[in-house]
C-alpha cells in the first residue's frame, strides 16, 4: 500500500514559461489524487474495486502538452459561468454584456479562455489535512464579464475515501459566476475494455430541464415521469441514452442535461446522483450544495484523444455529472440567479464519495 501523505511536483511548463504544479494526495487506504494547477484539474483518481484491486476511474491525459492542446475540460474547474448562456449575452442590472462565444453563437463553460484553460496558483498544501487550495484572479473584462473576480479551489481527500473540492468566489463588482468541476467518470478505470454505459445512475430528482436544438434550457420544467430522463431508482445508463425516438436526446445525441435536485443552494450538501459498477463493483455517490446537476454521456467522445491508459475515448467511454446552478441562468428570469455581489461570497461544496458493493 503506499505511503499516505502529500506530495508536489512539475507537472509540466507552458509556453509562457510558467510551471504548472501538480500535488499528489494519498489517503491511509492507498486512494490517491492528483490536481494540477492547470485549469485546477483533477488528473487522476485512484481507488479500489470489490476485491482491493486500484484503478484510476478518471479520465485524463499524462501530459502539460496534451491538455493544451487538445482542451476537453478533463477534470478541469469550469468558469466563470459554466454550461451555456444563450447568443453569448446577458443583462445584469440593467447593463447588457456580450461575452465570448465558443458554441456557435453561445458561451460556453466560460468561453474561449475559461478557467480550465488558465495555471491556478498552488497556495496552501496541508499535509495533515490531505488538502490543496489552488488561487485565480480573473480581472474584469476577462471573456467579457464584468468586475475583478478572486477564486479558490480547495480539494481535500478523506480518510473515508471521498474527495471533495470547495470552490469559492469574491468580486469588487456585480457578475455572473457559476462554477463547477467536469470530472468525467468511469468505475472500470479508465482505458477499460468496455465502456460506462452499464453503469447504473440514480438521480433523485422528479424534474429535469428540456432543450432547443442548441442545447439552450426552453424554461420549462418538465416532469421525468413515464419517460428516458427518469433515474429516480437505479439504471443502466444504455437503456435510453441512444433513444433517439425522444426528440431531447436528439438534441444532445445522448444525454446532456441538466436535473432538478432543487430550487437555489442548499445550506449543506445533499446527494445529486449515484453511481455503480456492475464489472468492478466501484461504487460513487456525488453530493453539493447546488440545486441542479447536469448529466453528460460523453456523447461527443469521437477517438481523437488518448487518454493515460493509451486507449483512445470513444462515445460513451466516461460521463460527467456537474453539480451546478441551472444554464443560462442569466437569461431565464425564473431560475435561481447566479449573480455575485461585492461582499457576497460564491460557494459550491461538491464531494465524490467512493465505495463497493458486493457481488460484482
């Protein structure tokens, strides 16, 4: 078993000249994590499965290089506003501003240089705690937000073997922000044989967000009763996700949408969705503070990149669940507003929760 404890290296350098950090956490039963400060990224997640065997169940690639280049937001942190904001535009207090548009004619996950795709600053590494805080200043204009922006990520592995990440925002004037981590997961490990689609899901939510054809939230709330979008008990991820007789999944060709868990942040974190393994038996149950979670089948995973493993990802290799406040938010008076202060804090308390299950 190794060694718990932290550790820090050189993860690589960027054109600029800058290092990027990566700090490696190790609990007491062998789990280990790697964050690099590129994009505040979780690199590498290491547990067991039913019979003590480890995997790294995340995806990601073994270089600097490979990261910038060929941008998927593997594991990265997503800002300022994550998911879509529609024709890349908002009106916040009576002001219009135009932000970047990277999605056709929308803004997504921050746009063209979002926080993925900036080196965070290690600044505090308590070995004790199993904990690493990661710095951003986004100053104002950057993408075309408004006011200077002062955001910390800080991860902490347990000794029960979750992980959790605590971003948290401050500004000197009115924006937008809506963070969030786009992990992309799969329990086999990553590189297995076969794909995430026999994972079984639940997510307890009787509600989740239709789309348009540019994946841009209609404003309804519709129920999952009686149809695809329904995981309130546990199953296979396979059985819809190509269903292509439902005019959403169309749409996103798969799942990539956002569900209801509830109206506007909760004082503490509650359980988002769940998530098993019937091959390996791994099990992980997510859990934040946020009112929506945003689930993604990895639709779009076309065999052009290569992961760490040295197998290429293909559709439907690994799925993301984003814990999050509802896309496009700004436009859509009826949502929760994600609209930040001076004085305010912006705070999402997202936790990754590892287990087993018997019989696998």
């Amino acid at each position: 078993m190794e060694r718990s404890g932290l550790s820090t290296e050189i993860f690589g350098t960027l054109a600029n000249g800058e290092t990027v950090e990566a700090v490696t956490l190790t609990n007491a039963n062998g789990m280990s994590v790697k964050i690099i400060g590129y994009g505040a990224s979780i690199q590498s997640v290491c547990v067991p499965d039913a019979q003590g065997r480890f995997a790294d169940v995340t995806t990601g690639y073994a270089t600097l290089d490979e990261y910038v280049a060929q941008p998927h937001f593997y594991g990265a942190t997503i800002g300022r506003v994550a998911n879509r904001i529609a024709h890349a535009r908002f009106t916040l207090d009576g002001e219009e501003y135009i932000v970047s548009a990277n999605d056709d004619a929308n803004s997504l996950h921050g746009g063209d240089v979002g926080f993925d795709k900036v080196n965070w600053t290690v600044t505090t590494c308590d070995a004790a705690a199993l904990s690493v805080t990661l710095r951003h200043f986004s100053p104002h204009g950057d993408q075309g937000y408004p006011g200077n922006l002062n955001v910390t990520a800080t991860y902490q592995l347990r000794a029960d073997n979750a992980l959790s990440v605590t971003y948290r925002a401050t500004t000197d004037a009115p924006t937008c922000v809506n963070l969030t981590n786009h992990a992309y997961w799969h329990l086999s490990g990553e590189g297995a044989p076969h794909d995430a689609m026999d994972h079984l899901l639940t997510i307890p939510a009787e509600h989740y967000l239709p789309v348009d054809s540019g994946l841009i939230p209609t404003g309804e709330r519709r129920s999952v009763a009686g149809s695809v979008f329904d995981f309130r008990t546990p199953k296979p991820i396979r059985d819809h996700v190509r269903d292509f007789a439902d005019a959403q999944l169309r749409h996103g060709r798969g799942y990539d949408h956002n569900w209801i868990i509830d109206q506007d942040v909760a004082s503490e974190a509650r359980i988002l969705a769940e998530l098993k393994d019937p091959h390996s038996g791994r099990t992980m149950t997510l859990l934040s503070n946020q009112p929506g979670v945003q689930f993604y089948a990895g639709n779009f995973f076309d065999g052009s990149t290569t992961g760490k493993a040295g197998k290429s990802y293909h559709i439907g290799d690994a799925i993301a669940l984003e814990p999050q406040m509802f896309p496009d938010a700004p436009n859509q008076p009826s949502f929760a507003s994600v609209a930040l202060h001076p004085g305010d804090v912006y705070e999402n308390v997202i936790v990754w929760q590892f287990g087993t299950t018997a019989g696998a």
